[in-house]
C-alpha cells in the first residue's frame, strides 16, 4: 500500500481507548435489541456501495418475522459495502492461497487459550450468548491499518457450542477506513469478498453514556440501530458519524472450499456482537 509502519505510543493508547467505546455500543445494541434478528440472505452479485442501494434490499431478506422488520431495515441503513468486481481465474487463485495462508496460520488457535496466551483477547465479554465471538489482537489491527499480511488478521471468530466450548470459524480483516477500494482489491479481490462498513451513526454526546439506552417508540435513538440521517441525530442531541470504524472483512475459513461460501459475508447474519444478553450498567 505504500505506507511506512511507525508504532507511536498515543496511537496504541487512541486504539485502546476505541475498543472500550465499541464495547460500550455493543452493551448498549444488546440492551436494546430485544430478540434475535431473524435469519435472512444476502445477494453477493449487487454492485452498489451504500446501504440505500446495496445487496440487502428488502426484495432478498426474509420477512416471515414481522417484529423484526424495523431492525433488518436499521441495520441496512448503517451498513455500506464495497463494490463488487468480475469474478477471474486470477482473483479465484489469489483468494484460495489467501485462504490457504490463513488456515495454515490460525490452526493453532483451535483452542482458544491458546489464542487468549498469543494477545487475542474477547470482544464487549460482557455480553452473553453472541452467535459469534470475536477475539481482537490490538496489535494486529494497527499493524492491518498500513499493511496487509493473510497470516496476520485482527480477529478470531469463534461459536460456543452448548456446552459451553468455543470452536474457531474464521477470522477478520480489517483495514483503515481511509483504504480505497482499489487497495482493498490489492488485499482481497473484489469479485470474491465484499468488505463493509458502518455508517451513518448517532452517538451521545460526550459525557453522556447513559444515554445508549435511550429508546422511542420502543426502538434505539443511538448506534447501529438508531436514527440514520445527521439531521435526526441533532434532533436528539447526539453526535453524527458518517463512518464508524474501518473496513471489515469476514472469512469463514473452515466453511468448506467453496469461495463463495468462505467470503460470504454474515454480518446482517445475526449482527455479530450486538444480540445477545447483556447485563446493563447500574
């Protein structure tokens, strides 16, 4: 990508200061999501780059759970990917080595203590029953703003079965959400794997934490759930984001050899951290 590595002391504190705040969303989403999202697809073949005008139009989810439907339509207002590319042989064998690289290097980490000993560490713990874990190495995700490397990814994604013991699923890429989508290609191709982002949030001000659980009309004012347009969030005294966090990428690396099932993206699956059973702050 061009960019030289430095390792300054504040951009480690500044990364660690941001993890705390997605925990923070995370608690909040959990608190007031309620029920799990209920299961829908996602077309891999739509081309647009924003939520409006993106693969999870309402015709490709199902609807059979009509209390959902306000949280499926949320959650797309908040979400944006990368556009897709022609799919060639080229992209197709640089995809399996990346995954191949990948397996080879997180195999290791089939126990999860193993990858807690190694710096990886639980994302928001606080909430319970997530349909996946995701195991963050700090390191790792200041290292993937400059660089990529398919060995070195920023997290760990892991099931709990029922009783209790965590299985390794995949892993996540992250990248600097100043990456362009030329860049993203160079690290992914494009044709196989669409990125994300999360957009368009509305935080509390600064200060103001116990606003997360604020609600109207029974539905979250704030976060990836919340009011989606600037003009909303001044409304309610919050703070609009245009871009929440980087770019993410999921791969499913034991899905099978079938690209498309590995670099499917299963983030409007379950909404990763934000289900769950949180314990509220007192």
């Amino acid at each position: 990508m061009g960019y030289r590595y430095h390792t300054p002391t504040g951009r480690l504190s500044m990364f660690r200061r941001l993890l705390r705040q997605i925990a923070v969303i995370a608690v909040a989403m959990g608190a007031t999501s309620g029920q799990a999202f209920a299961q829908h697809t996602h077309d891999h073949s739509d081309s647009a780059t924003t939520a409006s005008a993106s693969s999870h139009s309402m015709d490709a989810m199902d609807m059979s759970a009509a209390s959902n439907d306000w949280r499926i339509a949320a959650m797309a207002s908040h979400m944006a990917y990368s556009s897709s590319r022609p799919l060639t042989a080229a992209d197709s064998v640089r995809s399996a080595k990346i995954v191949n690289d990948l397996r080879q290097a997180i195999a290791k980490y089939q126990d999860v203590k193993v990858a807690e000993a190694d710096g990886y560490k639980m994302f928001a713990p606080q909430i319970k029953n997530q349909p996946q874990y995701h195991f963050t190495k700090g390191w790792n995700a200041i290292r993937n703003q400059f660089g990529f490397d398919a060995a070195r990814p920023t997290s760990l994604l892991y099931k709990k079965d029922a009783q209790g013991q965590f299985h390794l699923v995949g892993a996540m890429y992250t990248a600097s959400k100043r990456t362009s989508e030329d860049e993203l290609n160079d690290r992914v191709p494009l044709s196989v794997a669409r990125w994300h982002r999360h957009v368009n949030w509305c935080v509390p001000a600064r200060n103001a934490k116990d606003r997360w659980y604020e609600t109207s009309n029974g539905r979250p004012i704030f976060g990836p759930l919340g009011v989606a347009t600037k003009e909303e969030c001044q409304a309610v005294n919050g703070r609009f984001i245009p871009q929440a966090f980087g770019w993410m990428v999921h791969v499913n690396t034991f899905a099978g050899n079938d690209l498309k099932s590995i670099w499917h993206d299963d983030h409007m699956d379950h909404a990763d951290t934000m289900l769950g059973e949180p314990k509220r702050p007192d």
